[in-house]
C-alpha cells in the first residue's frame, strides 16, 4: 500500500495513547490500531511523551500488518499541548522519524470538536485523567477554559475525584472529617492495610497521578450507594467542571445558544451517573445543550482532520 493512501490519527492524554491507521483511499477504512501509555508533554515529560506515541505508531503498522513508513497525513490531538513550545517539541519529533508527510498537531479538545459535533461547532468537554473545556463559535471564534493541569485545576476529572476521597480518608484517620466507605473501598484497591501506608504508596511507591485517578470509579460508586462524602466529593466536582464550560460559553456569547456539546475521557463516559450529575448542573446554572454526543474512540475525530488535509491536499 502506498504511503499516499495511509493516515493516522493519534489521541494522547494523561492515562493512554491511541494510534488508528487508515486507508484514505477506501471511506477511511481501519486498517490498526495501536494503544501505548500516557503521553501527556506536561505530566510526563518530552522523552517519554514521544517515546509513546511512537509506541503507539509501531503498535497500529503491526496490528495492520504492515511495515512502518511515513503516511500521507497524521493529525494529532494531545493532551498538554497548550503551548506553540509543546507543539514544537511534538512536531520536531515527528518530522525527524517522518510520520507524515502533512502534520496537524493539536490539543486534544479541538481535534474533539471535529469528530463530537454536527457542524465543527459548540463545546467539546475531556475529562478523563484531566479536564478541560474548549468552544468553538459558528463564525469560528474559539476560547478555551481549564486545562490547567493536576496542581492547578483539572476540576471534575478522575484525577480531581480520587485526589479528594484519599483526603477525605487522611482527614477521617485523624477524626477531623466523618467516617467513610471510601476508606475501605479504596484501601483495599490499594492493597493497603492502614490509611498512614498511604503516605509511602503515594510518595514514594507506585501510586502516580494516572494510577490514583484510576480509582475515579470506587468514589463514585460509593456515591451511587450513598456515602455522604463521596457524594459532597461528586457534587463539588461535578459542579467544577459544569461552572468550566459555562465560563468558556460566556467567552464567546454563547450562553444563550442551544450548543451542540462533546464529551470524552473515561470520567465522563464510563459512570452515565455522574454524567447525568454534570448535565443537570449544567442545567441548573442556565446553559442549554442542542445535543450531546459521547466520543469513545477520540483517535477517530483526529483522523477524520488528517483525511480532510489529505483531501485538500
């Protein structure tokens, strides 16, 4: 197959990173895909950032059956890229191994306006390990909110939930906070006897930022049956990130327009209730939604831009 008919889309954020290889001549046919870790610049580093999506590469040419060569157009949507710096790094790297011959580097949010909405318009939402909100007015106007990161925000995302249920656990220890489910839930996921051993698991052993949001799911399941904290934690978060996508609206005058709103990251698509909780915060603060699509595969929205270069070009 020749390189003029080869594209790839790639989605890299906090927890994993997608690589979708496709036949641009044949209605975009799916030709592999390849997953790696996570190759969010910011949270990671440069070194292993591309080092995954290379991985990621390698992993779609072999599960296609084919051996690795430049495509005719790859389009990226990455997490941390917030920066024309990030962007550099990523696109520096991807010229030197000859990924493509047309390049489209991106965060990760406004390659998901593409693919999430009917006319390339409206709010695309991510919240998955982070969060961030990022709008697109009809006349093309953009502004983004969030995307802050875990030190400074990513308000609403699985990072955001299992931070505050291990501080709920911490503060119940020392009986300055109310006893609750949370404590055994996730001390037993963590293969913890006592909540002070997390101290080392945290610090010093192997629960980094992505590992902890991936206990996202036990805070809301304990939510779901009831546990006040874990409740009070879903609340406030929820809350977050829908104040998040009123003030990107409010960015661009669009708080009185029905907006066509996409959604992806595992936070928000894996747990129908605390989407359900999302939505009618957002509701509750006045913002209305023409339609809301749930985007499962992200890596499909960048290819969709990597096949429209190709056909332009």
């Amino acid at each position: 197959m020749s390189i003029r008919s080869l594209l790839l889309g790639i989605d890299g954020g906090g927890s994993h990173t997608v690589a979708i290889l496709a036949d641009a001549t044949n209605e975009g046919e799916i030709l592999g895909r390849g997953v790696a870790g996570p190759s969010n610049i910011q949270s990671v580093g440069a070194d292993r950032a591309v080092g995954e999506l290379d991985r990621a590469i390698d992993l779609a040419f072999v599960d296609a059956g084919l051996t690795r060569r430049p495509v005719a157009s790859a389009a990226f949507g990455l997490a941390g890229v917030d920066s024309p710096t990030a962007a550099a790094i990523i696109r520096e790297w991807a010229e030197l191994r000859h990924v493509a011959e047309l390049l489209e580097i991106d965060n990760d949010a406004t390659l998901l306006l593409v693919g999430g909405t009917p006319e390339g318009w409206g709010v695309a939402v991510v919240c998955g390990t982070g969060s961030i909100a990022l709008a697109r007015a009809p006349d093309g106007r953009m502004a983004r909110c969030g995307g802050w990161g875990y030190l400074l925000g990513d308000e609403g995302s699985a990072y955001a939930l299992a931070l505050s249920a291990v501080r709920s656990i911490a503060r119940a220890a020392d009986h300055c906070a109310p006893i609750t489910r949370l404590s055994p839930l996730i001390l037993a996921e963590m293969g913890l006897s006592e909540p002070i051993d997390m101290i080392h698991a945290v610090y010093s052993g192997p629960w980094d930022r992505a590992r902890l949001a991936t206990l996202a799911p036990l805070v809301l399941r304990a939510a779901a049956e009831g546990d006040a904290v874990a409740q009070s934690i879903v609340n406030q978060q929820a809350s977050e990130l829908a104040r998040t996508v009123l003030a990107v609206g409010r960015k661009l005058d669009l708080v009185e327009t029905a907006l066509p709103l996409a959604l992806t990251g595992g936070a928000i698509l894996n747990s129908e209730w605390y989407r359900e909780q999302f939505l009618q915060k957002l509701t509750d603060l006045g913002m209305r939604t023409a339609s809301v699509h749930l985007v499962h595969e992200p890596a499909q929205s960048a290819l969709c831009v990597a096949r429209r270069n190709w056909m332009r070009r």
